[in-house]
C-alpha cells in the first residue's frame, strides 16, 4: 500500500513543473514545411542534447491547435507562427515568443494552368489551411497587398488542412489556386501549373516561425527554456552554414518524408532564403499582425508587442556571445 500510495502523495505534493531538463519531453511544431530546419536539424544532430535536453517531437498541424496544446500543459514548448499566440493572449492566456527564426511569409501561390497572375484570382477558389492558421493569414494578407477583396471580388479561400489535401485539390480542380511551400513549387510547375506569387518577395513582415511557450515557463524553470533555445539556436547556425548543406538537405528530406535527397533540395533553399541569423522576433511583423488580425477580432486590439514577446534569454545569449560561438564551431 505505500508503494501506491507514495507517488500518488509526492505527484499531488510536488511542484508541477518539476525540470523538463531532468527528463524527456515533447516539443511540437506546426507545419510538414523546411521552416522547421532548425529544430529539426537539433533534434539529429544532438545539439539539443548538447544543452541538456532531449525533447520528443510531435507534428501538431496548424498554430490554433499548438496554441491549445501549451496552454493546456500538454507540451512546455512550440515552434510555431505567430498569430495563433496573440489571439491567445488576446483571451487571456499567458502564450510569449522567444525568437524568432522566420520573420516573412514563406509560401508560393500556386494557380491552375489558366492563372498567371493575381488579377486572376477573382471570382476563383484559393486553397489553404483552417482558419487561423500562418498559410490561411498569408492568402488574406497577399490579397490585402494586391489590392483584392474577398467578399467584393468574390475570391472563395477554401479551408483544405494540410499541404497534401491542397495539391490533391488543385489536381481535381477542386481548387483555381493553393498556397503552399516554395519546396512544392518546382513539381507543380512541372504538372502544368503556375506560379503566381513567391510571398517571400512581398514587403510584408510576418510572424511566420516562432519558439513560443507560456510566461509561467519562463518564471518556473527559465534554466530549461534557456537549454532549448540553444539547441534551436545552435541548429539554426549549423543549417545555415554552407559546410553542412548535404547533412541539412538529409535531415529535411527525412522528415518531409522524400523518397530522395535531391529532392530536398529547393525545401532547403527556400528555408535559407527566410532564416533570420539571430532569430529575434521582427516587432513590425508583430504590430502589423496585431493590426490585421484587429480588423476581425476587435478583442486583439488591446495587445501590444511587447506582451507576447520575451526576449530575454535570446538577449542574455546574445550578450553572452553565444552567437559568435556558434559561428566559430
């Protein structure tokens, strides 16, 4: 009997948070996309290990859900874009940003062989991911920027969830255009379909990937937080370093799940083209998305950059010159 009753006894007694350092975790990312190199490239190459951590990844598609899954406690951690936190703080939950590793839209608008360009996207289906999400925000604001309107140009964003559903749907003409990955963007063109826009040439800051996890982390056990974001920080070096191209290319190849490594090749490209060298969060992005998301969720209105963004331990790292270490090695 006190064999069972005893870690009933601690579990209830115990803080509740004890060191995620001193045990496994899961640390989840949102998107089946190269924006998550770095964390990906951590997890392989041990540098999360070298810090003192050693999380279990999981996929939780779409930043609403990740959002629900740190808030819950069901991870401490989460790569994940930036809206789906400022909505949550919008509501009261506590959700910060602690770098910032892509701070623009990474994405290729993609149209139907008779689509070229975005005046062609009136009165037509663009697909994307649920409401809420980086990609769903990213087809709102690139029509914002070309000066379309949904409603008045009666352009229909269909809520297609993951990547593979989107191309599918293009395909069987389900869809006029899908907004997806550059990586995606060669084999498509092949199959007779367009590019209409690469939004990383758009001069649109956006909150595309973040670390993220609650305040109360940072408060009760800053020591892990600060482990887990060398790891992130010390992939993102190593992913862009030339040197380690192949070893980049392998690692993304095997967990976007392609049959070949050449494959992998303009995944990788198209994450160089975004990965911020010293991964702050972009401010502007951040206000420029309070703004938007304003004009649908008045609620958003009351928050302010600096709410949910922390970067304190980015900053601590970066005076310490763990940076130049990293470039060094």
């Amino acid at each position: 009997m006190r064999r069972t009753v005893l870690p009933i006894i601690l579990a209830v007694c115990l803080p509740p948070q004890l060191s995620y350092a001193q045990q496994k975790f899961l640390m989840g990312y949102s998107s089946f996309s190269a924006n998550q190199t770095p964390v990906w490239v951590a997890k392989e190459e041990g540098f999360f290990k070298r810090f003192g951590t050693d999380p279990d990844l999981i996929l939780i598609e779409g930043g609403t859900r990740g959002a629900q899954a740190l808030i819950s406690g069901d991870i401490p951690i989460m790569g994940m874009a930036g809206q789906p936190v400022i909505s949550a703080r919008a509501r009261g939950a506590d959700l910060t940003m602690i770098a910032g590793t892509v701070n623009k839209m990474n994405y290729v608008l993609v149209g139907a062989p008779g689509m070229k360009k975005p005046e062609d996207l009136k009165g037509k289906r663009i697909g994307a991911a649920q409401v809420g999400t980086a990609s769903y925000h990213a087809v709102l604001l690139g029509l914002k920027h070309w000066g379309l309107d949904a409603r008045r140009d009666r352009i229909t964003i269909l809520q297609l969830g993951n990547q593979g559903a989107r191309v599918a749907s293009l395909q069987s003409g389900g869809s006029d255009a899908i907004i997806v990955n550059p990586g995606l963007g060669p084999s498509l063109k092949e199959r007779g379909n367009n590019i209409i826009a690469d939004f990383t040439e758009l001069p649109i800051p956006y909150p595309q990937q973040t670390v993220s996890v609650r305040e109360r982390t940072i408060k009760t056990d800053a020591d892990f937080v600060e482990k887990v974001l060398k790891g992130v920080l010390a992939g993102n070096s190593y992913s862009l370093d030339s040197r380690n191209r192949e070893r980049v290319k392998q690692i993304i190849a095997k967990y976007l799940r392609l049959d070949k490594v050449e494959k992998a090749e303009e995944h990788y490209q198209s994450a160089l083209k975004v990965m911020a060298p010293k991964p702050y969060v972009d401010v502007a992005g951040i206000t420029s998305m309070i703004e938007f998301i304003t004009e649908s969720d008045p609620l958003v209105a009351k928050v302010k950059p600096e709410m949910v963004i922390n970067h304190s331990i980015l900053k601590k790292l970066d005076d310490s010159g763990f940076f130049d270490q990293l470039v060094k090695r």
